[in-house]
C-alpha cells in the first residue's frame, strides 16, 4: 500500500500547502512553549503545577464558551491572523519580563490564560476553512489526515529535539522560538487572501450573536447525531485524563528519577508523536464508511498502552507505550472531524467544534482541578493507571453501544 497518497495530492494544491506549512511551524512552536511551561511550572511549584494548568484550562473554556458570540461573524482569515499575533506577542511577555526580576510563577499565568484561549478564535476559524478550501470531499479525509498531522508532527519534531536545544537555549527562550513560529503562521495565512474569501457578518443570523445562541445553536446541532455527540463530548473526558496522566503524571515522575533532564520528557513527548505520525499516515489514506469502529478502537488502544505505561520498568519500555497510546488518538480523530465537516453546513462547523472544546476544557479543568488532591494521596504510577483505565472505559462503551447497532450510525 501507498502510504499517505491523498495528503500528496491535497499537498499539491498550494493555498493548502501554505495553509499547512504554516500551522506545522507554529505547531512545533508551541509544543516547545507547552513542555516548557510544564517543566518550568512542576520546577518551581511541584504537584500544585496541575492549578497552573488548571487555569489555562478554565480560560480556555471560558473562551470557548463566548468566543462565538464574536467570532462566528468574523471573517476566518482575519481572526486566524489575529490570533496569531496576539499569541505570538504574549509568549515574549515573561521574556521581557525576566529580563529585570527573577522568574516565578506569577509571571507564567497571564501566559498561561491567554495564550491558549485565543485557540477558541483561531481552531473553529481553521475547521470552518478546510471545507472551503478543498471542496472534493473525497480529499476531505486525506486533508483532515493532513492538518491532523501537523501538531503529532510537531510532537516529533519539537520534543525530539528539546534536548539538545536546551543544551544551547535556556528554556524560557523556547517561548521566543514559539513566538516567531506564531507569526510566520500568521503570514501563510494572510497569503491566502483570494482562496479563503469573506465570511461576512451578514451570513450569520443575528440571533445568533449571543452567548446563548452560539452554545445553543451547536447543541441543537448535535441532538439528532447520537454518535457525534457521543464521540465529541467523550472526547473531553479522554483529554482530561490525557493531560493528568500523560503529561502532569509523566513530568513528575521524571522529575524524580531524572531532576532537570527535560530531555527525558521531550523524549516521552516524541515517542508518542512518532505513533500519532505513523497512525496519520495510515488512518488518511483511507475513507471509513463505518467511522465508529476506528473512534472507539483508537480509544482501546490508547487506553490499554496507557494503563501499562503505569507499569513499565524502565525509559525505553515507557517510550514504546507512549507511541502505542499515540497510534491511537488520529484513529479516533480523523473520522470524528470527517464526520463533522461532511454533516454540518461552513457556518454550523464552528458552533459544533466550539462544542467539543467546550467539552474538553471543561474536562480537563475539573481533570487539573482535582490533581494535586491525587497526586499527594495515590502515587504517580496509581493516578497514571487511573487515567489510562478512564479513556479504555470510553472506548469499550463506545463500540458496545454504536459498533453493533449500525443504525445508530448517524
């Protein structure tokens, strides 16, 4: 089999090859950005860095939830543009800031809260777009595949190589690499002035333009898709316990064996992103006309090697699990995304996908929330298995309850 030949002849079409060539800059930015907030904040805080996440969760949620009273009039290029800049500026504020007092954890909050919530604006804008962009839906699943790619590519690229960079570059300058990514992406996206045209005001009904109606209306949206709504709104449980277990529980536990050595856990980071771009890889090139059964068994997978990476005896066994896990994530949300851009109209796209970030920040905030209360009562390998045995649940309901009854497939 040919591996990846629908992502080839969507990346030959240039608007989606700048389009993507941009988000895989800033993707890899910003997974340089996320495990040095991570580490700097379980450095200088230890288990309570799960608030410090917390918070960015709860912004974020609160983002997704009011962002669309806005957005969803806005044009989709200029919000992903501003989106952009704004972040990019507001990584190199502790930066600057570091530059007259020490750093502390006060500097990293008004990062960690806005920083991530602008994703609100910029993640529907981008999934709304993707539809104009390639109007062959046969391609459709190729570039979703595609776009999917870009931050499981990053997870490789990026992790890989923290190491070595931060044997050249201090880790508070890895906000700086984000930055420049952050505006490099916002100039791809600019380019395309002529292929992604205006969504104008007038196309949304003004009833919408309420915090009300912009939750309401993709909530109305899903009732009648009994599997969407299943898949979109488990799919905050899965991040919750993804965010506790793999990246709060992994940091942690590194930190004890190995102070200091955030190659380790870029490491942890690129393994799974290596199984995510292999998965990818498979998962685009093909078209599922039964798109439950790889969402659930994505979730299997990932949920079993989850649970046995609590287990595992050493860095090279955790490393081959942490693939495992990341083999399993494009299998559940390529088809979850394929299914949502070939059911709902360009405009309802951006309600519905507000749904599930609602849905996984919500999770993961309650998730941040109660981790410090784990952490000092279960030990790390305890509250890891935990989490892995959260996302298995998720997966097993799912293929019970949509796999065998086939007209609920909707």
């Amino acid at each position: 089999m040919k591996l990846w030949p629908g992502q080839l002849k969507v990346l030959a079409y240039r608007p989606v090859r700048v389009l993507w060539g941009g988000l895989l800059l800033s993707a890899i930015g910003d997974e340089f950005y996320r495990i040095a907030i991570v580490w700097l904040g379980t450095s200088l805080i230890g288990t309570d860095a799960g608030y410090l996440s917390a918070i960015q969760a709860a912004a974020t949620l609160i983002f997704s939830l009011t962002a669309g009273i806005w957005a969803d009039a806005w044009e989709h290029r200029r919000t992903m543009i501003g989106a952009d800049c704004l972040r990019g500026l507001l990584v190199l504020f502790p930066v600057l800031w570091v530059q007259t007092i020490p750093l502390s954890i006060w500097m990293l909050v008004p990062v960690a809260i806005l920083v991530p919530s602008l994703s609100a604006f910029f993640d529907p804008a981008l999934q709304s777009s993707i539809p104009v962009l390639v109007r062959d839906r046969d391609l459709l699943g190729a570039t979703n595949g595609l776009f999917e790619a870009t931050r499981r590519m990053a997870r490789l690229i990026g992790a890989s190589s923290i190491g070595l960079l931060s044997s050249i570059v201090p880790i508070l300058h890895f906000f700086t690499i984000d930055a420049v990514t952050f505006f490099l992406s916002a100039a791809a996206v600019s380019s395309l002035r002529r292929d992604l045209p205006p969504t104008s005001a007038e196309r949304v009904h003004p009833a919408a333009r309420s915090l009300r109606a912009s939750v309401a209306g993709g909530f109305a949206a899903l009732r009648p898709h009994a599997l969407l709504k299943y898949a979109l709104l488990t799919s905050g449980v899965v991040n919750g316990a993804w965010q506790v277990g793999f990246v709060l529980g992994v940091a942690l536990e590194l930190q004890h064996q190995r102070p200091g050595n955030i190659g380790a856990f870029g490491l942890m980071i690129a393994a799974y992103g290596a199984g995510s771009v292999l998965s990818n890889m498979l998962v685009g090139s093909f078209r599922s006309y039964r798109p439950a059964l790889p969402m659930f068994a994505g979730r299997i997978v990932g949920g079993i090697s989850f649970v046995a990476l609590a287990f595992a005896p050493n860095l090279a066994v955790a490393l081959g699990l942490a693939a495992m896990m990341g083999v399993g994530a494009p299998m559940s949300n390529i088809p979850l995304l394929n299914l949502l851009q070939t059911t709902f109209s360009e405009t309802r796209i951006g309600q519905v996908y507000r749904i599930k970030m609602v849905s996984e920040w919500g999770c993961i905030l309650v998730a941040l929330l109660i981790s410090p209360f784990l952490f000092r009562h279960l030990s790390i390998e305890r509250v890891i298995a935990l989490c892995g045995m959260v996302v298995l649940s998720v997966g097993v309901t799912g293929l019970l309850k949509f796999v065998r009854l086939k007209r609920r497939l909707v």
